[in-house]
C-alpha cells in the first residue's frame, strides 16, 4: 500500500527553481508527485502557489522525502504547532530533535509565527517561553531542561528567493572558472562592496597565510585601513606570518620581495610569535611600537575585532588565538550574523568554518588557486556566491585597485 501527502509551495517558485528541485529531488528519492494546484503569477511580482500529491512506497520513504522538500520550502498545508521536548542534559537532544537549515526559517508556537533568530545550518531550535522567542542553537549550548524542538512539524523553512534586480551574485551564480575575466569580475565584486558599504552594511574576510606569502597583505591592509573589511577571520598562520613581514620582511623565511630564502630564515616566524608573547598581545605589541604595519596592525589601528582560531598544526600560537574550537565558533558567531557579505581567501578548512555558520542569504565570495577549494566552499548552503580561481597575490591587490578607482569616480 503506498503512502501519500499533500504538501505545498509558495513564492517566486518558477523563477528561482525551487519547484524544479522539488520534482528532483521527489524522482531521485523513488517518490511520484501529482500537482493538484499550480496558480502561476502573471506579473513580475506576483508569487506563484502549488500544492502537490507526493506518494512513496512506504511511510518511512515519504518521511525521508517530505523532511528533504521541508528543506526547500515545502509544507504541509494543516500547520500545527512546534512540538517541544525538554533536554535532559546539558548537550542532549531529544531524540527525534530538529535540524536546522542555514534558511530563513519560523516556527509555529502558541499559533504564532516567530522567525528563528540567529540561524545557521546543522544546529537546533530552542523555544524561551519567558520571552517567546525561537533561537538557533548548536548542540554546545543546549542546557538541560531546554524546550528543543522536535520533528518538522509547525517549523517553515523559507528557501531563498532569487532577488527581481539581477546582480552581478545571481548572475555569476554557481560559477566557478579560471577561463573566466578574473578583472572583471573583480571590478565587479567591487562595486558590490562600495553599495554594501554606502547602506551602512558589513563586510567579513576570512583569510588564509598565502595573503602573505604571495605578497598581498599590503593590498588587504590598505583595504581594512579604508574601512571596507568589518571583521577578520583568520587562523594563527595568517597572524604570524603577517607580524613576520613587518618584523623581518619574510614569509617563511623568504624574502617576500625577492622570494629568496634567507639564512636562518626559517626561525623567523618562530620570533615573531615570541615578540607579541613578550607584549602580551596583539594590540600591545602595536601601541609598544614593535609592530609598525601590515594587516594585523591596521585591525588594531582601526579598532577592527579579528577572530584567529587555532588548529593543532599551530607554532606558538599566538597569545590573541582561540585554541578552543567551542569558545572560537562562539566568538565568529559575535560577527557573522552582522554580515551582508564575506569574501574568502586562501584558506579551505577557516572558510568552511565560517561558511557553516552563514545564513544562505549572505552574498558570498570564494577566492582559491584550486577550482576545487573554490566549488567545495560555493556548496556550503549559500544561494548568492560567486567563485574566483585565482591566487591571493593577484586578486587582493585587484579587488583595492577597483575599489580606490571607484572610490575616485
């Protein structure tokens, strides 16, 4: 005996292809869909409604394709209240618990819609009946007695709509190409940052230490300096090795003119660390003199807050780095959901990091000499991204100049 539902769909549908992924996903999952109501919008404007028959073989098939169209926006059209489950302790969840979408998503609770607050992807639902208030919440900070919520049931996922004004994030969007006119592009996302900046919105950058070693961390600092980057993140390397550069004029122990190793070289990242350990900090070591320039200088100088997250590969590390990963997600949860945009450079394993933590909305821009690093990081749930194969050294410098040439304009 098959099972079968009715589900529905709502918004700008057609255009932004979400009813193609529907049918997709409801035929690569084994699952038959009948469309029962399909009202298509006759203006730009106007929304488009369906509501489809969704059959399965089994209860536990439709289960499993129901709660992946749930993802993309579908619902049921009877909309109960969220049900709750108390944990009962602190990082349990209740079995059954709900997983969250990096979506803009809302809860059903005493017949009220609350949007959930703070959302991300892989995290949980957490009611405060105090406040009536819905917050997304990692499995870290879930305290026993906590209301969670539990199953799909009263939760509505609202799965982005591509925007009617075309940017240059919906059209480049799911790009990734070395064959591409990098310059192009880049004037581009530069006009993208100078709009952003002019509505009094927030600029991320999550970097990686080949900033440094392929001689753009000038071109970054002139950026922060500027005021286009609101927050830094970044782990030890990128630190260390900018700090190096103005202490010694070395990456790694290589001239970072030149690119010639120098003697002794290879423990100048090494006293680098041991000088702002002697200051005590990043920011003393700037207001000490010891450190004159570079990106960190500039962060200090400029009063920009930057998150480092340490890894085990770490030397040192610095005494401003977050060596635990708990307290280092907490603290880029501060700034990321500030953000209108984050560009990625450089740096696979800190931008996936980040990237988990973004709500899709969040218009995104992903700079790697790997295609592969590049298309890895655009999967990260985003709907507006935009993918650069190129190495730091020649898009960071790019990106300044189109940003100082508009600026002039």
């Amino acid at each position: 005996m098959e099972s079968c539902r009715e589900i529905e769909l709502e918004g700008h549908i057609i255009d932004s292809g979400v009813m193609t992924l529907v049918f997709d996903k409801i035929m690569d999952m084994g699952g038959e869909f009948e469309i029962l109501t399909f009202n298509v919008g006759k203006q730009k404007t106007d929304t488009s409604y369906a509501r489809l028959r969704v059959t399965a073989p089994t209860d536990q098939q439709l289960d499993a394709i129901l709660s992946e169209l749930h993802r993309l926006g579908a619902r049921t059209p009877e909309i109960e209240d969220v049900i709750l489950v108390p944990a009962e302790g602190d990082r349990i969840l209740p079995k059954g618990f709900y997983s969250t979408t990096n979506h803009p998503t809302f809860v059903k609770y005493q017949g009220e819609w609350l949007p959930v607050e703070h959302i991300e992807m892989d995290c949980h639902i957490v009611i405060d009946e105090r406040e009536k208030r819905a917050i997304c919440t990692p499995i870290s900070k879930i305290k026993a007695g906590d209301l969670v919520v539990v199953s799909e049931t009263g939760v509505r996922v609202v799965y982005p709509e591509r925007p009617r004004k075309v940017s240059t994030f919906e059209f480049m969007h799911g790009t990734v190409s070395s064959e591409r006119p990098s310059e192009a592009i880049i004037g581009k996302i530069a006009r993208e940052i100078l709009e952003l900046k002019k509505r009094g919105e927030k600029i991320g950058l999550v970097g990686g230490p080949a900033i440094v070693h392929t001689g753009a961390a000038a071109a970054l600092a002139r950026m922060i300096r500027a005021g286009y980057i609101d927050v830094l993140f970044a782990g030890n390397a990128l630190a260390t090795h900018d700090i190096e550069s103005n202490l010694f004029g070395t990456s790694l122990g290589m001239d970072i003119k030149t690119g010639k190793l120098i003697t002794g070289g290879h423990k100048h990242h090494i006293r680098a660390i041991s000088e702002i350990m002697r200051a005590g900090s990043i920011k003393n070591a700037v207001e000490q003199g010891i450190v004159t320039g570079g990106i960190m200088y500039e962060c200090v100088k400029k009063g920009i807050p930057f998150v480092l997250a340490g890894s085990i590969r770490d030397d040192g590390p610095l005494p401003d780095t977050i060596t635990d990963v708990v307290v280092a997600q907490d603290t880029m949860r501060r700034y990321i959901h500030d953000l209108s945009m984050v560009v990625m450079v450089g740096t696979l394993l800190h931008s996936i990091a980040v990237g988990n933590c973004l709500p899709s909305y969040v218009k995104t821009v992903c700079v790697d000499i790997n295609p592969a690093s590049v298309t890895k990081l655009m999967d990260r749930g985003t709907t507006q991204a935009i993918g650069v194969v190129s190495d730091a050294g020649t898009f960071l410098p790019l990106l300044c100049e189109h940003l100082e040439k508009l600026e002039k304009c």
